[in-house]
C-alpha cells in the first residue's frame, strides 16, 4: 500500500502521499485520499 502514487496538483508530481485513506465517491466507486507531504494539498485517486 506504500506505493500507491497520487498525482499533487500543486508540485505537478508524483508523490505517494501520506495519510492515505480508503473513500467511497458519490457514485459507489472506491478511491484514495492522501496528504501530500510537501505541500500539505490533498492528492486523490480513482480505484482501490
Ligand atoms: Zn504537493
């Protein structure tokens, strides 16, 4: 799970990202939260 990488929006980069959280969206779909650990933004992602 450590290796999961989110895309920051605001370093335009790849980070893995910190606190990473299990979410659902509005439609049922799983996704993925964290914290970028740079900049403080938080980074999401589409799938489990
Ligand atoms: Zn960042």
């Amino acid at each position: 799970m450590a290796d999961i990488m989110f895309y920051c929006v605001k370093c335009r980069a790849k980070r893995s990202g910190k606190n990473i959280q299990k979410v659902t969206m509005k439609n049922g779909k799983p996704a993925r939260k964290a914290t970028c650990e740079k900049c403080g933004t938080t980074m999401f992602r589409i799938g489990a």
